[in-house]
C-alpha cells in the first residue's frame, strides 16, 4: 500500500514495466502472468505527455518503470541510478 502525498489516504497501485525481447507473439501471449524474480524501479525522465486511455485525459510524467532482475544488481541497477541522477 502506498500513502497518497496529497491526500493523505492509502491506496493500491500495480507497475507494470515493459521488456524487450525476440520473442514471436504466441510465446509472449503465452508469458503473460508470469512472475520474473526482481523488481520494477522507478527511473526519473525528461517530462513527457502520456494520454490514459480510459479517459483521454493528457498528463505529464517525469518517470518510466525500468524491469531489474534480482541478479542484476551490478550494470543495470548502476545504469538506472545514474540516469536518475542525470535527470534531477
């Protein structure tokens, strides 16, 4: 759960990241649901415009969701802190 900022109310959020593969479209439809062992950190970014498409509404976001694998705490873990840090 986390605590709102604004509010000051708790709610539930799902991250979800994306995740580059070669994978043809049978195997993916096939993976989905499947849990990966890792985490899904929040990256700053340069702002950009994103339009939820539930509601059309148009809003800006400074951040992505970068997929981590519990291994992987060396190159990748490091590369995200330092784009991080570029952007603040």
């Amino acid at each position: 759960m986390i605590k709102s900022k604004t509010t000051n109310q708790y709610y539930a959020t799902a991250k979800k990241a994306t995740i580059s593969t070669t994978f043809d479209e049978v195997t993916c439809k096939g993976l989905i649901g499947t849990e990966f062992p890792g985490k899904i950190s929040k990256i700053k970014t340069e702002p950009y415009q994103y339009t939820i498409r539930e509601t059309g509404e148009v809003v800006s976001l400074e951040h992505r969701y970068m997929y981590l694998p519990d291994d992987v705490e060396s190159e990748e873990e490091k590369l995200a802190k330092q784009l991080e840090e570029a952007f603040l």
